[in-house]
C-alpha cells in the first residue's frame, strides 16, 4: 500500500481537491461499466445506442436500453468509494468532484460540489426542441435543460414531452454532443488544484480524459485508483491498482492516522 501511502500524503496537506470519476466508481454498487469485463459496451455498440443518430433511427431501443440501466440504477446504494468522496467534499477547502456517472449515487451520498460531466439518466429532455420554439408549438413551452423523472419503469415508453407532446430523450450527453459550456468552464476550474484524484475511468473518452493531462499542467499531484492500467497510468504521480471501493476507504484510513501522529 505504499501508493496508497502516497495519496494519503499528498491529501493530507492539500487544500484545494478534485476528483474524477467513471463507471468503476459504481461497479462496487452493482451497476455494470462500459468497457472491460462485462461492460456494457460489450454488448451493446455505443453507436447503435448513445448517439443522436441512433436516437432518431430508432428511439424505442434507445429507450429500452436507457430503461434498463435506470432499473439496475434505482436498485443500487452508494458504495464505500462514494461515501469517502463525500466526506473528502465537506473536508477541503475547496473541493470539486468531476463525474462521467449519470446514476446519481454522489449525490445520494452526499458529496457537494459535483459537476455532472455526462448529465443526468434521471432527467429526460424534449427531443423535438419545443424548448427552441418550434412552429407547432410555439415558443419556449418547457425548459432547454429538461426535468426530472424518476419513475421505473416510466409509463409510456418512449416518453412524451409534456408541452408540446413530441418525443422526449435521456437528459445524458451521447457521443458526438458538446458538453454544455458552463459544465465544461468549472471542471477546468477544478483542474488547478493541489491533488487530483481520478478513479475508475478507463480515461479513454474526451473530453473528461484530457483533465487529468490538465491538472498535471497546473502543477497538480496527479494520483489513479484502477484495478486495470489506462492511458493515465504513465502519466499519473501515483497509479493505485485496486478497487475504488477498497482504496479509498484505506487512503482515508491513513489520512486519519496521519492527523493522530500529529
Ligand atoms: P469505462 O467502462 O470505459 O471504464 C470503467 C473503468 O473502471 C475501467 O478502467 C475499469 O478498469 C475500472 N473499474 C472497474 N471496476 C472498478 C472498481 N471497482 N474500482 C475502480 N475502477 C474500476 O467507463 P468510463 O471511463 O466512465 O459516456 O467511460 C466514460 C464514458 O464512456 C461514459 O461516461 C459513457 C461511456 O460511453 C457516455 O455515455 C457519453
């Protein structure tokens, strides 16, 4: 664990924090990634599924899809890795978690200063821009940025926009689509600070991966919670080969032991 040891280190001093994260972070709640081992990916081509083109071709499959990771989301608890962002969130001086997840459990754990990378599976956006104003339905009828929806399974698959009756989508970010400036301005924000932690992500997809590049940039110490090596594996300060939901609860550990010596 002398990795380990290493983050705690940098932790321990730091007064500026941020945290990256990915599917992994949930694989400890049960709730399957998109790449390696049993990755949703595997099955299912991302093109097929999480693109703009796919969702015109072929909305209800889309749908179906997204209905199936909200079933396996809405059964799933936060995991020890959650747990301990959250209490490193009310911790630090300024704190920021960046997250690829759209599942919510961060939240749920209570960490502050989340910046939902990806969007949200539980917020569903008119798909026909009514919130544009389109001809038929007259201007502005319902918010650009959607509304929440939590019910499992929703009542009408594919779901209606209820302004203007046209067709709703998942309030996610698919491949291909910008991340919404205002997303994009505070995760580079957050890469200038002291230690940056970035934790179950296979750091493949932009342009959340480039962030750690980033902060490295800025002078951060730079560390990676992942059992399997990625690209950020070279580059990192210190590359942590373990499970989130182990490591940093132990990181934790030793942060408190650290405080106790003093
Ligand atoms: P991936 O599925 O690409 O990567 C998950 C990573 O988590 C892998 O590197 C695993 O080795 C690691 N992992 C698995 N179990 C873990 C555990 N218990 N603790 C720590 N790490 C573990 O998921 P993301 O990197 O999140 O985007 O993928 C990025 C984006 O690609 C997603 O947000 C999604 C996807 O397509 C969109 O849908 C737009």
């Amino acid at each position: 664990m002398e990795a380990a040891g290493r983050l705690a280190a940098a932790l321990s001093g730091a007064r500026r924090v941020t945290v990256l994260t990915g599917a992994g972070l949930s694989a400890g709640s049960g709730i399957p990634t998109f790449r390696g081992a049993g990755g949703l990916w595997r099955n299912f081509r991302a093109e097929d599924l999480a693109t703009p083109e796919a969702f015109r071709r072929d909305p209800e499959t889309v749908w179906e899809w997204y209905e199936m990771r909200r079933a396996a989301i809405a059964a799933a608890r936060p995991n020890a890795a959650h747990r301990t962002i959250a209490a490193w969130s009310r911790r630090y001086e300024r704190f920021a978690l960046v997250t690829q997840n759209v599942d919510g459990l961060h939240e749920d754990a209570g960490t502050l200063g989340v910046v939902r990378f990806h969007g949200s599976i539980w917020r569903v956006a008119c798909a026909d821009g009514c919130a544009e104003g389109s001809a038929s339905t007259g201007a502005g009828a319902c918010p650009p940025e959607g509304w929440e929806d939590r019910r499992v399974p929703l009542p009408e698959r594919p779901p209606r926009c209820p302004a203007c009756g046209g067709l709703a989508r998942p309030g996610v970010v698919w491949f291909g689509e910008r991340i919404p400036g205002e997303t994009l301005a505070a995760a580079l924000d957050a890469a200038s600070c002291d230690v940056f932690v970035v934790a179950g992500t296979s750091a493949l997809v932009t342009p959340a991966a480039g962030l750690v590049e980033e902060a490295q940039g800025r002078g951060a110490f730079t560390a990676e919670v992942n059992p399997e090596a990625t690209p950020a594996t070279v580059s990192v300060d210190v590359a942590i080969a373990g499970k989130a939901e182990e490591v940093l609860p132990a990181v934790e550990r030793m942060i408190a032991e650290r405080a106790a010596e003093r």
